[in-house]
C-alpha cells in the first residue's frame, strides 16, 4: 500500500523532516567535518553543526511503509571496522568527502520503550559504513583520534531533536562479500543509560549477496531492511529506534 504525502511547500524545513517520517510511519513504523576528496587526496575543515533554514519541500510523493516493528530495537554486532568518537555531521551529511555513489536519506526517531510515548531527545545517532566499493575508512577500529583526517571517511554521528526525530544523508553502501549492502547505526540516549548498535540493510536485484543470503539480515526484523522510496528525488527510508 502506498501513502501519498500532501504537498508541505511552505512547512519550514524541520516540520518537513518530521511529517515525511510521520507520513511513513503511519502506514507501518520502521524497525564531522566537511570537505571534498578528489584523486586521492582530501581537504577538511573544522567540524561544524548542524543549522536550520527555511526551504520549500517538494510536491506529493508516494511512500512506501517500512515493515512494522513491535519490539524494542534489535542488536547485533558492530563489526571488525568501528571507530569510537567521531564528529558530529554537518547538516548530517555522512559522505563529506563527496565520495562516488547515490545519495539516500534515513530518517527516524529515537523512543524510549516499544511505544511512540517517550521520544528521547538528544539521543546520539551514530553511523558508519563502506564505501560505493564496499570499503571501510579506515578498515580498522579503535578511537578516532588514532586516525589523520584523511583516513576517516563516511563516519560521524547526528543527534536527535527535541521530538526524538533524526536525520541524515549518505550513499548507497557497496557490498562485499559474505555481506548484503549495510549501514551500521548505533543510538545512545543523552545520559548514556540506553543504547543499542544494530544495522540497516539494502538490497537490489542483482546484488553477489542479496538480503535474502545474509546471515545478520536473518537474526533482525523485518523492519531493518530498508525500504527506499524517492522524496524530492532522493531515495528516502524511515527506521525508528525503540531503546
């Protein structure tokens, strides 16, 4: 079942954010520094976060719903590549390096509970992935202050609004073998007392390991793997973390 959203042209740009989520969501719930990289060498500047602006939204859009989850967030291994203490996004875009690749947006809340009754503000989100070639940067874990600038690449974390809502964009994360495409995600409430890592997976046809062949894919719900729909021409999924 589709839903379609009515058009939100002179909605400023966070009730946006949230009613596209919401919109999704009622039709089933969903389970930094900035810089440019070219010919192998990356420019960065200082971290910034980030700011709200007045923006007209796009027309009606069909959406549609993710797989309903009725459960606390489920967790699940955060891999041989996490680093610890990232920056927090600009505008909460992940791929700051302008690395190769189709942009996607996710987007979410953070609760407290199974329920929708206690969004939880300022919540870390924090994210990480491979590349459009299926590579971690760096292929290594420990602390970000281990790593140069130049090595850390599609790492960071955004933090949740006064409603619990989220947002951020990347690309589409390439595959390697053993492993259907994936974004590790991880949410920790402000004061540290709730916290869970788990993955969204993707999968398109013809992809060397499908969702359907990926053994952490199996030990989640339904409402991890993504469903990508286009929202003002960027494909566009909703995940809700319940912690």
């Amino acid at each position: 079942m589709l839903l379609m959203l009515p058009s939100m042209i002179h909605l400023h740009r966070n009730a946006w954010r949230r009613s596209l989520a919401l919109a999704i969501l009622l039709a089933g719930c969903g389970g930094g520094s900035s810089g440019t990289q070219t010919a192998g060498t990356t420019t960065k500047g200082p971290a910034a976060v980030s700011t709200t602006t007045d923006t007209a939204a796009g027309g009606a859009q069909a959406v549609e719903p993710a797989a309903e989850c009725n459960a606390l967030t489920t967790g699940t291994t955060e891999g041989p590549y996490y680093v610890t203490g990232t920056a927090e996004l600009a505008d909460g875009n992940l791929n700051y390096d302008n690395l190769s690749g189709d942009v996607i947006r996710i987007v979410g809340h953070v609760y407290g509970g199974v329920d929708t009754t206690m969004p939880l503000a300022d919540a870390v989100i924090d994210i990480w992935q491979a590349d459009d070639a299926g590579s971690y940067w760096p292929q290594a874990n420990g602390p970000a202050s281990n790593y140069s600038a130049n090595q850390l690449s599609l790492r960071g974390h955004v933090k949740s609004d006064a409603s619990g809502y989220f947002e951020f964009t990347t690309i589409y994360p390439g595959e390697y073998e053993g492993r259907a495409r994936h974004i590790h995600i991880r949410a920790t409430s402000a004061g540290g007392e709730q916290d869970v890592i788990t993955q969204l997976i993707m999968s398109k046809d013809g992809d060397q390991t499908p969702a359907s062949q990926d053994i952490i894919a199996h030990s989640l719900p339904s409402c991890n793997t993504m469903k990508l729909v286009s929202v003002d021409g960027v494909d566009t999924a909703v995940f809700d973390f319940h912690i």
